[in-house]
C-alpha cells in the first residue's frame, strides 16, 4: 500500500526513506537500550553527561549518529504525507517548511518522553535527573522555532482582513509587498543585531551554567538567526506564489474548520459505541 501511494514529493524515493527511517529508528532503539543495560547491570559510566559529551565513547558517537538519521529520515517520510486542513506545498521553500514542522512535531513527542522519564523517576522511585528539564527545555526552543516557519508556509500566522478584504487586487499586492517587506527589515535588523553574539556563543560553544551544562545558549541563538532567515524567505516565497491568486473574501465561517468537526463527531461516535 505504501508503495502505491506516491506522496507529496518524494515519488519514487517515498519507500527507500520509509526503509531507512525504519533502520535508522532500530539502531536508535538498540543502541539506548544497550547503553541502559550497561549502566543498570554491567557497571559501565555512560550517561547523559557521556551522551552530551561523547568525546572517547564511540557507541555514544554512534547512538548520536543513528538518532540524527533517524531524524532527518523520519521528517522527511512524514512530510510526504500532509493533512486534511495543509495546504499543498508548491515550492522548495513549501516543502523545507513541511519538513521542519515534522521535525517539530517528533521533537514534541521527544519532550512527552523527557517528562514522562522524570515523573516516573523522581515520583517512583525518588531518583530525580539533573538533565530532564534542561533537555525539555531545549527541544522545546527549537520546536517553538520551527513552529513559526510552519506558521508562516501554511498562511496560519495572525492577519486581520477587515480593511484588506475591501481593497481592490492590485492595493492587496502592495499591502503584501509592504508586509513581506517589513518582514525583511526585521530580519536584517535581528541579524545585525545579534550575529556577532550568536557567533561568539557558537564558537565556543557556550554552556547553560548547570550541573548537567547543555549548550544551549551556543546553539539556540544561532539557530533564532538561522530559522528567521528561513522564515523571511518563506514569506517571499508565499508572496511569488499567491501573487496570481484570485482575491479571497473572508467572513468568520473561514475559522470553522468541517474537516475537524467530522473528525470530532466521528470520534465521540466511536466513544458511545463502546
């Protein structure tokens, strides 16, 4: 079945990437529960401080190789794949963002599990970590990051239409212009701004100060630079591909999403059943 469908724009690579991602995420998987094994019953030092710092520790090395893959592979195969209320991408830019936003979402499910660990472990059997809430916090500025570029390739981000919608075409291309425009002069003041910063951090890779002492001050900054850059030229990109659009007309009927109300009634359908 997978085979036959042939997704957004992987086409004929649609299974390798699947095969991979499947690899990849075995290894992944392997490697952790190896690694627990061997602190839990077989004496071995390798913890989360060795996982940050895998300088001297190649299967460390490796379960990092192996979880990156699994990654890059797996937001890739998931953004071949778009949702009732997505919109197509049409670009490369469209489908960067829709790739970004499935690393998003994996990142979320990675911060459930962080939790999930620290709750069961300082609440069940009173071992707090040092590192679950910084490791949470981490992913969880990235996940916010990208988050804004999905926003912006899918059209969600706030816009007020009122003065807009009574505007003849070719005044909404200069609002649009103006918009995407003020956008980019954001983006240049951010970058002057703050390059010499984020490039000092990233250097040297500067630490949070803690007892665990992730990097994250070294590569959340960098990366709010990166992903704005992104964002800026993902809102070109929206501008070069709606410029010959039809006009569209808003009302508030636009906010009710059919697609999402079938979807609820269907599931509390379900619920009665049983």
């Amino acid at each position: 079945m997978d085979e036959e469908f042939k997704g957004v724009w992987l086409g004929g690579l649609r299974g390798p990437m699947r095969n991979a991602m499947i690899g990849f995420c075995g290894a992944t998987v392997l490697l952790a529960l190896w690694l627990i094994f061997g602190r839990l019953f077989l004496g071995t030092e390798i913890g989360m401080s060795e996982v940050l710092r895998p300088s001297g520790y190649p299967m460390v090395k490796l379960l990092l190789f192996c979880l990156l893959g699994s990654l890059l592979t797996g937001s890739m195969y998931l953004s071949d794949t778009i949702g009732a209320i997505e919109s197509k991408p049409s670009g490369f830019f469209d489908t960067l963002s829709l790739v970004c936003s499935r690393l998003a979402m994996i990142g979320i499910v990675f911060v459930v599990l962080v939790m999930f660990y620290e709750v069961v472990s300082r609440y069940g059997f009173n071992k707090p970590t040092l590192w679950a809430n910084e490791l949470s916090l981490w992913i969880a500025a990235f996940v916010f990051l990208l988050a804004g570029q999905y926003a912006m390739q899918q059209r969600s981000h706030i816009r007020i239409y009122i003065i807009y919608d009574m505007m003849p075409r070719w005044a909404q291309k200069a609002c649009d212009c103006f918009s995407v425009f003020l956008i980019w002069v954001f983006t240049f003041c951010l970058i002057w701004g703050g390059y010499n910063e984020a490039k000092a951090k990233i250097l040297r890779m500067e630490t949070f100060g803690t007892a665990w002492d992730p990097p994250i001050p070294g590569t959340i900054k960098p990366a709010i630079l990166f992903i704005i850059c992104l964002v800026t030229l993902q809102s070109l990109s929206n501008l070069i591909a709606d410029w010959n659009k039809m006009p569209e007309h808003h009302s508030p009927a636009d906010e009710i999403d059919e697609t999402e109300i079938e979807n609820i009634r269907r599931t509390l359908g379900d619920i009665d059943d049983v």
